[in-house]
C-alpha cells in the first residue's frame, strides 16, 4: 500500500470516528437516557479531549502546558453556564465553548506574539 493511499486511509477512519463520537454524544445519549448518565458521558468526554490535547503537546512535541488546563476549564466553565443558567442543549454548548476557547486563545498568543516577537521553544 502506497504511502498516500495509507494516509488517505487513515484520514477516512479518523473521520468515521468524529462523526460517531458526534451522533453518539450529541443526538444519541441524551435522547435516550437521563441527565445524570448524559451529564457521565459528558464529563468523560471532555475529560478525554484535554488528555488527548495533552498527550499531543507533551507526548509527540514534549513541551510541558500548564496552559492548556486554562482552556480546557473555560470551555467546562463555558458549556456549565450555558447548559445549566440557559437550558441549552449539550451540542451547541460543545461548539460555543469551543469556539470561545479558541478566541481567548488568540487573543492570549496575539499580545504574546505583539511585545517582542513570536519566541519558539526550540
């Protein structure tokens, strides 16, 4: 098999398995069970989004984050507010948090990058 056929696999595979984690965590679960088993599934996810996150930045780049718990605990904090003060269902929550992670992200590494320049660890 061919070094871009295997790659092109792969990429097909991971992309199978995004779009069952979506349907399975944010249509499935919480139609067809309680909120205290979808509040589970929920936490369980997110928690292994952060320790994929950091399994990539120190696993595969070895850089140590203190950082990275930051965002993961405004996007908790995020999808907390959302779903419990406005009664929004657990999908959006999960794009909103994302992407208000993703703004305070930028924000932090523009005025990181504004002072002197963008200074790399390696």
């Amino acid at each position: 098999m061919s070094a871009d056929r295997a790659r092109l696999t792969r990429f097909a595979i991971a992309i199978a398995l995004i779009v069952g984690a979506v349907y399975l965590f944010g249509w499935y679960i919480p139609q067809f069970y309680e909120s205290s088993t979808t509040y589970l599934w929920a936490e369980a996810f997110y928690i292994g989004v952060a320790a994929m996150g950091l399994n990539l930045l120190t696993g595969y780049n070895g850089q140590v984050s203190i950082g990275h718990g930051a965002f993961f605990g405004l996007g908790m904090y995020t999808t907390a507010i959302l779903m419990n003060s406005h009664d929004w269902p657990f999908l959006p929550t999960v794009f909103v948090a994302a992407a208000i992670a993703f703004a305070v992200g930028v924000l932090v590494g523009f005025r990181r990058c504004g002072s002197k320049g963008c200074t790399w660890p390696w």
